[in-house]
C-alpha cells in the first residue's frame, strides 16, 4: 500500500516485510530473486508478491499475496476516477484535469531521459543511439508495432546462440 | 468478444514490458489509446497520474481501471490476469533455469537492447501530450507546468503526488481569471 511510484519503489518495503520481519528468506536469496524478476517482463511487484506466496503457501499463497498487493490500490483508482468523470462538465475540474497533462508529460520525459542514461551507462552511447534511432524510425516513421520491434531484439540476442549451437 | 480485446490489450505489455512497472506505460497506451480507441491521450494522462499519485503498482493500477471502464468487475480480473499471470507463471516454472542463467549475458543483454526502445516509446508520449496540452490550455500555461514540474521533480525532489497537487491547485485557479 505504501509503495508510492509504481513497483520499484515497493522493493525494499517487500524486503523490510519479508526478510527482517517475518523472516521468510535470507538477504541472498531475496537479492537472487529480486535480480530474477528483473530479467523478467511485466510489473516488478507484483512477480515479488506472487513468487514469494508461492514459496510460502503454493497456488493459494502466490494468489493471495498479489490480491493484497493489488485490489486496495485498484478500488481507489477507480473511485478517484470516476469521480473526475462525473464531475467533467465543471470548468474549474476540466482546468485541473487539463493541468495534470503537462505534468505527466514531464514524469514520463523524465522516465526516458533516465532509460536513455542507464543505457548509455551499461551499452555504450554508440549502440545506444542506433538503438534510439532505429526504434525511433521503426515505430513512429513506418508506425510498426512496438511488440514487433521488441521481438526482434529477442532475434538479435539470441540469434549468436542458436548460431554456436548449430556450430558444435 | 470485449474480454478478448482486454486479454491481448494487457497481455502484450505483461510480457513485453521488461524493466518494470513504468516501462509497460508506453505499451498499454499503445494498446488502449491507439489500437482499441478505449481513452483519449487526455483520459490516459489523468489515468498515469492518478496512477503515480496512488500507491502500489501501477501496471495492474492502470489495467483494473481500463478493465473496469470497458467489462465491469469482470473485466478488472481479466486486466489484471493478464498483466499479472504470464510473466509470474514463467518465473516460477523457470525459476531453476533462470537461476541458472541469470548471470548470462544474453540474458543481460536482453534488458539492456530493449531499455533504448521503451525510452523510444516514452519520449513519442512525452512530445504528444505536451502538443495536446498545448491545444487545450495554450502555450503559456503548458510551458509554465512544465517547467515547474520538472523543477519540482527532479531539482526539489517532491512527490509526484504533491506535484499533481499542486498542479491541479494551479488548473483550479487559474479559471478564476
């Protein structure tokens, strides 16, 4: 409930729960799985929340732990929205919601710019930018579906395995 | 037919969306605002922010609203199952595999390749709902926001929630002139 900021910032209030307070794992085997659900797709939380009530309790805990985790956070959401919606016909509401946009603008600019750093930091800027300017023309200039394009970086990272298996 | 459309909606950005939460962002606007027509880019930036603004996920924030909004309760399960199950299910079944290989490098390579193109995505976002501000309440006030929330952001380091606040403060009041 307290992880304000969407998954990530939920990882070590997990880790406070899981591993000091109820003592359900070791420091190293929370990090292995913290790491595990990294290389993995999909919201971050939520694969915490079910790998370690599946560990704990089986299909039952797994289910358990991602409905806490999930239905509280849901339920305001949809109230909070509504309520807008309802209220949409108001100028001062059509103002305020108006004035959110720019904002998120800005937040997901910000989200980028760091997704652009990180790679930059661990790849190198020169694949990095024909990385950017390769997606870039990919998705916006021929309009070809982003699940494509990431598909094919599937392809390309593994394609040298496949090859060196092939090899032997 | 409707929970089909929500299935592959939320199941796409489930299990394309590596690195977390805010990198399926970009992914289930593509799904709901430009492929399925479910919301306007207006009605999707109110969702992120009430999203940011609320604690928890917001992934499965974002999908039980849209699963609401289209089917109802119902509709909510299947978002939410769809964005959750398949990446879970593969990361227990594969769990002694994966631990196996999570130091391999095709594996780390992998997040690496596609942080670039969810930046990509992220950006194309940033630029249309600037422009769509900029059609809705001008220039002047899109460039103020902005500039302040970027501020706010990242020099002053504030909540995203007390920035929205802050910008619906100045929404209200400057209907007032």
């Amino acid at each position: 409930m307290l992880g304000f900021g969407g998954g990530p910032s939920a990882i070590p209030l997990v880790h406070q729960e899981v591993v000091k307070k109820y003592k359900w794992m070791e420091d190293d085997e929370f990090s292995d799985v913290v790491a595990l659900a990294n290389t993995m797709p999909g919201p971050i939380g939520t694969k915490l929340a079910g790998y370690i009530g599946y560990r704990i309790a089986g299909v039952a805990g797994a289910i358990n732990a991602i409905l806490v985790s999930v239905v509280p956070t849901i339920i305001l959401m949809i109230v909070l929205l509504f309520l807008l919606q309802t209220n949409k016909d108001i100028p001062a509401v059509q103002a305020m919601a108006s004035a959110v946009v720019p904002v998120v603008a800005v937040m997901l600019g910000i989200l980028a710019l760091d997704f652009v750093k990180k790679s930059g930091e661990s790849m190198g800027w020169k694949k990095t930018l024909i990385i950017l300017l390769l997606s870039l023309i990919a998705m916006s200039l021929l309009n070809i579906h982003p699940a494509f394009v990431i598909l094919s970086v599937f392809i390309i990272v593994f394609a040298p395995l496949v090859k060196r298996r092939n090899n032997k | 037919m409707i929970y089909w459309h929500i299935f592959m909606a939320f199941f796409i950005p489930g299990i394309l969306g590596y690195g977390g939460g805010p990198s399926s962002i970009p992914l289930v606007q593509q799904e709901v605002v430009e492929h399925y027509g479910w919301m306007t880019n207006q009605e999707f930036s109110e969702m992120v922010a009430a999203g940011n603004a609320l604690p928890g996920p917001i992934a499965t924030k974002m999908a039980g609203f849209v699963g609401y909004d289209q089917a109802g309760i119902l509709g909510i399960i299947v978002a939410v199952f769809a964005t959750v199950a398949p990446s879970l299910i593969l990361m227990i079944a594969l769990l002694s595999v994966l631990m196996k290989y999570k130091e391999s490098p095709y594996v780390k390579n992998l997040t690496k390749y596609i942080r670039p193109i969810i930046a990509v995505l992220l950006l194309v976002m940033t630029f249309d709902f600037a422009k769509d501000a900029w059609l809705s309440i001008g220039w002047i006030s899109t460039l103020i926001i902005m500039i302040g929330a970027y501020l706010l952001l990242e020099k002053f380091k504030i909540h995203p929630a007390f920035v929205i606040c802050i910008a619906l403060i100045y929404g209200m009041v400057s209907t007032l002139f």
